[in-house]
C-alpha cells in the first residue's frame, strides 16, 4: 500500500476515535470558518440545516456559515487561513491542486452534477450524443459546461463544424426566442424556473443529463487544507460527520417542511412551491442511490474529471485528484 494511504489511515483511525469518544461535546467549542461556493439556496440545504438546526453546535463546533459567489473562492480562502472549511468544485480542486494547492476532499456533496442542459420536448429527443447533431447549443466560455459539452461532443465524435456553439451570459432570452436550441442550466434552480415559464406556455421542457452519457464531471465538493488534516484531523473528523449528518437529515422526506422554512428564511425571492420542487430535485441529486451515504466520495468520476482536464488541456500533468480525496465523512464508492 503506498505510503501516503497508510499515513492517512491511521489519521482517520485516530480521528475516528475521537469522535466516538465524544470529544465534540468538549465545553469549550471549536471556532471555524466554512465558505460556500454560492449564495444561500436550495443547493445549500444541507449547510443550513447543519447551522440552524443545532447540528454544528452539537458535535461541539462553533462554524460561521458564509455564503459564496462569483468573488469568492473557498480554495483561495483556505490557502490564506481566512477559512478552516469550504465547498468548491472538482475543477477547481484539480486546477488548484495543479498549482501547488494543498487543497483536500473530505466529503462529496452532488453525487450527479446539478449543470445539464434544457431543451424543447417538441425536438425530437436526445437519446444518443449523435443526436447533437446541427444543433445551436448554449456554453459559457471558459466554464464547466464547455468542458462538459465538449466531451460530450467528442465522444459523439463530433466537432464545432457540426454544431452551432452559442455563446451564453446571465440572460436565459436566447432560449426562449429559440436563437438556441439546447442550454446550460442547473437542474435543481434555474432548471425547474424555466421549465415553470415554458410550461405555462405550453411549451414543455427536456433535460440532457451528461452522466446518462458517460460523462461524471464532479460537482459541489467539501474541501480543506493539507495542514487541517495533519494537525488537527480530529477537526475534520467532527467537522464533516456533522455536515453529512446535516445533509441527510435535511434531505429526509420526514423532515421536509421544516428543511423548505429553512431554506425560505434565506431565500426569500423563490416562492414555496418552487422551492419544494427545488428540494424534490436536490435530493434526487445528492442521493440518487438510497443505498450511498449522503458525501459519499466518487473516485471513479474524480479521476475521469481530471482525464477530461488534461484531454482539453486545462491542465498539462497529472496531478494524481484520488490522492487528494479522503472520505472522513462516508465511505468513497470502489475505485
């Protein structure tokens, strides 16, 4: 067994027994910080639950629960000690980790990525990549999507000169006035308003799903420092048990209403209906397989993210991502 596995192992041992040894009810509480990667939404349920619902408090953690966005970057935060905890996606880990990071996985949030595609059901369905075919579809330069539509076309085998590749922004208008056939969208927010408004319309809506192709690019991640882990992995340990634990108790179907006025106190623009379907949908995501613990790690679908990486040259080497994942809080699924 190599070496840094046996190091780590025992780290988890030792971790391991501090949690079950209660220690996480020590009188004084432990301070941290934990950066979200977006702002306060269903995506964030989990989170919330975990502050709000005590479960922090009671493994004995006092954790300030900031909320991300387009000028923060928990990775960044980690690096200066502004964070101990935060949430970043498996592409920014791999490219951070390719800089030198000593940014670490402790825990999986999305089993199945929430970034996938809308489209007309008047369109004939897609059921094979080929079937993307001399369509007009929707990326965001320089973002997941295009890494992700990308692959998708390569393996269809497909290229630019056999599609149409729409350049998206914040604005969903092109879409609707069909200047784009297929578009980017996040299934458990954006995805669920649009396919309302379309609906009303009487224009119904498909998803294109990349995972039913091949294709798992790893989504919302929980991350933390090499340093964490080292000095104080009995942190990590009641840190990212009680967050797991905090998601699957938001997720319970038993628990759904008071998890909807949790997210609502904090998302007040989303009316109730559309956050239970948000929430419907969200926890299709995060725990597709009843039988995969809620932060499960997904080794397989880290080590094709970072192949995706290299294979569209967003990095140049290997960085060797399962070296990086350490599932404190779940089992990783076989590698």
């Amino acid at each position: 067994m190599n070496r840094i596995f046996v190091k780590w192992g025992a780290l988890w041992l030792a971790a391991a027994m501090v949690w079950t040894a209660g220690l996480g009810h020590a009188a004084e509480p432990i301070s941290m910080a934990y950066r979200l990667k977006w702002l306060f939404n269903v995506s964030t349920a989990g989170d919330l639950w975990a502050d709000t619902e005590g479960i922090f408090s009671g493994a004995g953690l006092n954790v300030e629960v900031k909320a991300g966005g387009p000028e923060r970057d928990a990775i960044k935060e980690l690096e200066l000690g502004h964070t101990e905890f935060g949430v970043a996606s498996a592409d920014q880990v791999i490219r951070a980790a390719a800089k030198g990071s000593p940014v670490v996985v402790i825990a999986q949030i999305f089993q199945i990525n929430p970034l996938q595609w809308i489209y007309r059901a008047s369109a004939p369905p897609i059921t094979t990549l080929g079937d993307l075919r001399g369509h007009t579809i929707g990326i965001t330069y320089g973002g997941n999507d295009e890494t992700i539509m990308r692959t998708l076309l390569a393996k269809a085998g497909l290229d630019e000169k056999d599609v149409s590749l729409f350049s998206v922004r914040y604005d969903f208008t092109p879409f609707y006035q069909k200047r784009a056939e297929i578009w980017p969208i996040y299934r458990n927010s954006q995805g669920i308003t649009i396919a309302h408004r379309m609906a009303n319309a009487g224009d119904p809506v498909r998803y294109l799903d990349p995972a039913a192709f091949g294709v798992r690019f790893v989504a919302n991640s929980v991350v933390t420092s090499r340093a964490m882990m080292e000095e104080r992995p009995e942190t990590a340990v009641l840190f990212v048990r009680a967050l797991c634990r905090a998601w699957e108790e938001a997720l319970d179907p038993a628990n759904e209403e008071k998890a909807l006025a949790v997210i609502a106190r904090f998302d007040k623009d989303s009316p109730p209906d559309l956050l239970k379907e948000q929430l419907d949908v969200t926890r299709q995501l995060v725990r597709p397989d009843p039988g995969v613990a809620v932060g499960t790690i997904d080794v397989a679908a880290w080590r094709q993210t970072e192949q995706v990486m290299r294979d569209q040259g967003l990095i140049q080497a290997p960085v060797q991502v399962e070296r990086r994942l350490f599932p404190f809080g779940a089992p990783s699924k076989p590698q």
